[in-house]
C-alpha cells in the first residue's frame, strides 16, 4: 500500500510539472467557461438543487471568480470529484481550480505540486455517532467501526488520534459523504468521521438529525481552501485575490446589494475605491477588467453573505462564525491589503 501511495504522489506531481507552463488564465477566457473541481455532493458546501445547479459554499468561490474573469457566474462548468480523483483532476488539467473541503497541507503544496490560494474556511476533524450508543467522548470509541473517507486527511487524522490514546477501531472504508450517509443509517459503522463542517451538513440532511450527537473533540487543524497548479502564477493571483476580495468586502461593508452603487462613484475610503476599479489598476495587474471585484461580489455576495445563505446559523447546517468570522471581530478572517 505504502509503495502505492508513493507512485500515486509521482503520477499527480508528473502530470502537474507537465502543465504548468499553460496560461489558464487565458484557456479560461478563451473557453468562455471556468471548470471548477467540487466535492461529490455536500449540502451546503457544493451540491445540485432539485433543478440541477450547483449551489453552495463553495459553489459561490467559482462562481465569483467566473464572475471576475469572464463577467459571467454561470460560465461554470462543476466536476464533481472525489478525495482520490480530485487531485489528479487539477493536475492533468482537467479542471481550472479545486474548490472543494481540501486541507491545505505541506505534501499537497510542495510534493504534489499546488498552490494553496488562501483559507475560505478554517476547520477540524470531529466525530459523529448516533444519541442511543450513549457515548459523550471520542476516546470511548475504543473497538468502533469507523466510516472514513479514503484518501483523505481525515484517514490519517484517525490513525493518529486512536494511536496516540492507545484504541483500536476498525475502519469502513469509502469514496464519498453520499456513500457514507446510508452505511453510517444503517449502523454498518458505528462512527463518521470528518471535517466538522461535513459532519453538520451530514447530520442537517438526515430525516431525524436530533438522533445524532457530534462528540466534543476536534482532534486537527483542517485549513480548507481553493487550490490551483504550481507553475502558473498569474492564475493562482486571480483566484486568491477573487478570494480575498470576497473578504475584504465584508469587512468594508461591501455588499451584493450596495456595489453597483458604490462602484458607480469614488468615495471616501481608498482602499475601497481600489476594490471596487474607481481608484487604481489592480485589475489591469490581475490581466482582468477594472470592476472584477464588483462583478466577483455580485455574483452571491461578499464571504459573510455567502456563509450565512448556504451554512449559516439560519440555514439546515447551523455552522457559526466561530474562526471564520473577520478578524475584527475575534476570528482569522484576514485579507492583505488591497493597494
């Protein structure tokens, strides 16, 4: 098994350092279309609506940087994938970018071969298991068949927490959350296992979500976020500073529903005319128009609109702020200066 995660990391680095000289930037223009790699299926972070589209947390990052790019939200093409094809997916060209609940780490940003663009959500690894097993720790999971996720961060969280508390478990190896849900119903696993924001939007879309418990323990750091190729720096600009645009207009009191308006005008604050193009020519920086960041926040509004409309405490997933609130107001959330 060893050997073959070996060949898998040399396959996915070889067919990145096979791509990095393409400008995606301009393939993206010249498609009209960004292909933007998404998770499976999770309610709240990326999934198809009961017409087919894709909406979600992080459906709304790839429809802003389709928004600044090519002036278009739809102009997105949604590939699903999963924590095994996900990678090769972004390294084969396959796909623009991954926006999907991916965990930045030191072997995916350096063996592999990507580039990290920022956080859009700072997480950890948590436990769920049903109310009537009467368990309220993760270290009284000693012997628990346990649903993990292959290829995943979460597999080798698992390992290391039952190692380093001396318990055994046996694990359930799957693909996919959808793939997880009914095994985990149908108690052919005694535990699920996951981001904790995965296991909330998990529990949000089961019939009875009262029956389940996610256990006190957060046992990692799981800094998710959108990843590109190593090798095409310019593309990796845009969508950090997509990104970051998103949040930086929260924190300017920049919204969906007043950025024509204040687009339409200098105002007061310059780092804000920056933003918006009516100071400036970051947007001729990025090889972008002078309004990006207005179309990028139209499209679904800035990062605090997005969170509260697909995850927020009012919607099924009930997620607060928690770290991902602004870093005025006690959380992470930090965009670098927009000068």
């Amino acid at each position: 098994m060893k050997k073959l995660a070996i060949l898998g990391a040399m396959t996915v680095a070889g067919l990145s350092a096979g791509v990095v000289s393409a400008a995606t930037l301009d393939d993206v223009k010249a498609r009209g279309k960004l292909n933007c790699g998404v998770t499976t299926g999770l309610v709240g972070f990326a999934a198809p609506n009961a017409n087919g589209e894709w909406e979600g947390f992080d459906v709304g990052v790839c429809r802003a940087v389709a928004a600044a790019v090519l002036g278009d939200p739809t102009a997105v093409e949604f590939v699903p994938t999963t924590g095994k094809t996900r990678f090769t997916a972004l390294a084969s060209g396959e796909i623009d970018m991954l926006a999907r609940n991916t965990t930045w780490t030191f072997s995916r940003d350096v063996d592999l071969g990507f580039e990290f663009v920022g956080i859009n959500y700072y997480d950890g690894q948590g436990f769920m298991v049903p109310k009537e097993l009467g368990v309220s720790s993760a270290k009284e999971l000693d012997g628990a068949t346990v649903c993990i996720q292959t290829g995943t961060t979460t597999e080798l969280n698992l390992a290391d927490y039952f190692r380093k508390n001396n318990i055994s478990y046996e694990p359930v190896p799957i693909e996919t959350n959808a793939e997880a849900q009914p095994l985990y119903l149908e108690g052919a696993c005694d535990v699920y296992t996951t981001d904790a924001s995965g296991l909330a939007a998990t529990r949000a879309a089961f019939e009875n979500p009262g029956d389940h418990v996610v256990l006190p323990e957060i046992i990692s750091k799981e800094p998710l976020g959108p990843l590109v190729r190593h090798g095409d720096n310019e593309w990796g600009d845009v969508v950090r500073w997509t990104l970051n645009a998103l949040i930086a207009a929260e924190e300017y009191g920049v919204t969906s529903a007043n950025v024509a308006d204040m687009a339409s005008a200098a105002g007061d604050s310059p780092e804000i005319n920056r933003l918006l193009g009516t100071e400036g020519t970051l947007g001729a920086m990025l090889g972008l128009e002078p309004d990006w960041a207005v179309k990028a926040i139209s499209a679904g509004g800035n990062y605090g609109e997005l969170f509260e409309k697909n995850i927020g405490e009012n919607t099924p997933i009930g997620l607060a702020r928690g770290l991902n609130a602004q870093w005025t107001e006690g959380g992470l959330l930090y965009s670098p200066p927009f000068r």
